[in-house]
C-alpha cells in the first residue's frame, strides 16, 4: 500500500498481492466492486467497510481531537462511480538535469507527467476552491484516490502521478527522483493550470510532499517579504496516514507484523499438538516439502492478515487500489526510497502556514504515535491542527468507509473556503 513498509516488500508479499489482485479483477469491473458477503473467523471484515447509507454529514469543527465512529452497515464492499463526472486530462513537461561527466555543463532531460482534473468547469470557483491531491507511494499512482470524487461533491479535483509511475514517464535514473524534484513539478502543474487558491490534500507519502510543499512557499514569502507574491493560496491541509518520521513507521510496521506473526505460530503450534507427529512412514523428503509448503502458506496468511487489519479493511482488495498497483513504479518505490526523512519544522519568523487536519483510521499501521508529531513538534509553525481519527478504518479510510472519510474532508475545506 502507499508507504509500504520495506518489511512488506519480500516476494510472499507480492505472490499474495497478485493472487488478491488477480481474483479481485476478475470479479469487479474497473468501476464497481461488490462482495456477497464478509469472511468469517479470526480475519473477519467489520460492517463499517460498506459504502453507506443513509449517512449524516459531520462537522468536526467543534472537536480539537475527534474518534468519528462508522455507521451501521450491512457488510457489502464500497462500490465506486465516476462515469457521470466530467474530467480532463493533460501532461506536464517536466525537466531534469543531468551533470557531464567530461565537463562543467550539464544536460536537460524532459519527461511527461500525466495530469486528471475532475469538474474542470469549477477549477476557478469562488465558492468551493478546488482541491489539489498528492498521491502516496512512493510509486503509488493517483487511482486509488479517484473515489474521492464521488464523496466530496461540487470541488473541482487536481490530480497527478508523479514522475516515475502511473501514466507518467519512469526514467531508470534514480538522480531523477526525490522530494524537492516532486515539489518542482507540483508547482509547476499548479502554475500551468493558472490556479489562483485551492486545497492540498495528501495520502501517506503524499502528505511529506503536501508539508514539504508548504514549507517552501513559507520559506520563500519570508525571504521576498516585501517583494510581490505570484504564489498560489493555500487555504488549507489535510494529511491522511502521513508519518511524520519514515524509520519510525517502519517500526511500527515490523512491531504490528511480528505480533500477526505470534499469532499464527501459536496457532500452527496448537494444530500440530492436535495433529500428533507425522508418521514415521512418511518419506524425509515428502516432509520437507510440506513443511515448506505450509510455511510459505502461512507466510501469506500473515501478510493478507497484515493488510486485512492495518491497511484495507475489506474483504478483498478495491479495485481502484488494484489499479494503482497495476500501474505503480519499480525504480523509486516504497520507504526504502526515502528511509532517512523526519519532518522539521519552518525557520523561525515565516509566514504562518495554512491550518491543518491530520487524520488516520484507528487501526492504521500509521499510529498516533507516527503522526502525533504534526501537533506536537508544532511542525506547522501554528497550534491550528485538528486530528480525526476514523473507528473501524485502517491505511485507507477512503475505499474503507467512503462517505464518512469525504464528509470529514469535504467539512473541513468548507471551513476555509
């Protein structure tokens, strides 16, 4: 998932993604996904991953700190619609540099990113300013996020997949990749579409570049206090299951997987007790090959319990994060592509920040303690940061409970309209 700890990225973590995506493909249309019914047992899929109704809009406005419970629902997987909603696409020209070798010059090397707008017609509105959106990864492209078109209506949407995934180019040269170079392109894209005020939102990783981004505006306007300001009006923020430390959610991560992992183990411990011995007749090499069979089965097991309880919470993967994955990148991918980052806050005297809301699903691989530093480090320069944390949901509130997750974000950008 966007973020993916690199404890996840071993090859029974791919073989299992690939047999769910498989199944769910072949089950789904690109747009719709449906479920007759919720596994049972130890990994059984909670209610609130329906998509709901009916629903009551929510205000958190007045909760500094708010836990929003799901509602009721009846066990069904979220269906997603975007056909009836009007979008543009273009590209971006991007550049990068590349040093010589043999002299003092250097080369520019120029890459397209693909851009989606949802409701171009509002891209200017004065009532609802759009809302620009950061996918995660890195390496994750935008579809995963695409639902949040249905459940925050009326917005004009901003998406791009940035430089090496998704529909964009993905040169092999790592010297091309890294936060500030998706900085650049970010304001680039904002500068071409002529977008004057909007909101930024960003998913795990998305949200590092969504603070990154805003940092430097407020580095820039400090330096140029008296000088004219051409940048574009942040209104606000939100971040969503963005750690503010990289090694430290890959601890978190390695703890909440070694702990899945205990479980099955005294699991197959009590099984073998029940079981007996093998018989001695049986071949050392027919033994063997079961016990590896059986260990990488329940090497599968552990990651899907993985996924099951701290990044989607349904009973099979949504499809719009299966088409993320058809689409995600290979040459910078994952925390290993940024393990050293840890926020930090602006210098001293720059201008105050947009407000913010962080927010996380209760049982996110993402914790409190990975995010609690947005609040408490004051890494926004301002204490006007409200967290929400969604009962029920885990990395991907979005595809989890999908009108609750857009009428938390839809009321929190009204506030700042």
């Amino acid at each position: 998932m966007p973020l993916l700890p690199e404890k996840l990225h071993s090859s029974a973590f791919a073989t299992s993604f690939t047999t769910a995506t498989t199944t769910a493909a072949a089950s789904s249309s690109r747009n719709s996904v449906t479920a007759s019914s919720v596994n049972s047992g130890r990994n059984s899929i909670p209610n609130h991953a329906a998509f709901l109704s009916p629903y009551t809009t929510i205000h958190p406005r007045n909760l500094a700190s708010t836990t929003i419970s799901p509602f009721s629902t009846n066990g069904r997987m979220p269906t997603f619609l975007l056909s009836s909603v009007a979008c543009n696409d273009g590209t971006l020209v991007v550049s990068r540099t590349t040093p010589s070798s043999s002299s003092s010059s250097s080369s520019q090397n120029q890459f397209n990113l693909q851009y989606r707008i949802f409701r171009p017609r509002s891209l200017s509105s004065q009532q609802g300013a759009p809302i620009v959106i950061l996918h995660g990864g890195p390496g994750v492209p935008s579809d995963y996020l695409y639902p949040l078109v249905d459940v925050v209506p009326y917005r004009s949407m901003v998406y791009f997949d940035q430089l090496g995934c998704g529909r964009s180019d993905a040169p092999a040269d790592l010297d091309f990749y890294s936060i500030s170079n998706a900085i650049d392109d970010l304001e680039k894209l904002i500068k071409k579409l002529g977008i004057r005020r909007f909101h930024l939102y960003g998913q795990s990783y998305g949200g590092i570049l969504a603070f990154e981004y805003l940092k430097r505006v407020a580095e820039r306007k400090k330096m140029n206090e008296n000088g004219r300001d051409d940048d574009a009006r942040c209104l606000s923020v939100i971040l969503s299951s963005t750690p503010t430390s990289v090694s430290l959610v890959e601890e978190t991560a390695t703890r909440l997987l070694d702990a899945i992992k205990s479980e099955e183990d005294e699991k197959e411990t009590r099984n073998d007790e029940n079981n007996g011995e093998d018989d001695e007749s049986d071949a050392a090499g027919a033994g063997e090959n079961k016990k590896k069979k059986d260990n990488e089965s329940n090497n599968e097991q552990i990651l899907e319990s993985f996924r099951q309880r701290h990044q989607c919470r349904t009973p099979s993967i949504p499809q719009p994060l299966s088409d993320a994955y058809s689409h995600a990148g290979t040459v910078w991918r994952g925390t290993t592509a940024i393990p050293d980052y840890v926020a930090k806050p602006p210098s001293d005297g720059v201008p105050r920040m947009p407000s913010a809301m962080i927010m996380r699903g209760e049982h996110d691989f993402v914790t409190q303690e990975c995010m609690e530093g947005w609040k408490k480090d004051d890494l926004f320069g301002h204490k006007f940061v409200r967290e929400v944390v969604l009962a029920g949901c885990a990395h991907h509130g979005l595809l989890e409970n999908p009108r609750l997750y857009g009428d938390v974000v839809d009321s929190f950008f009204a506030e700042y309209d």
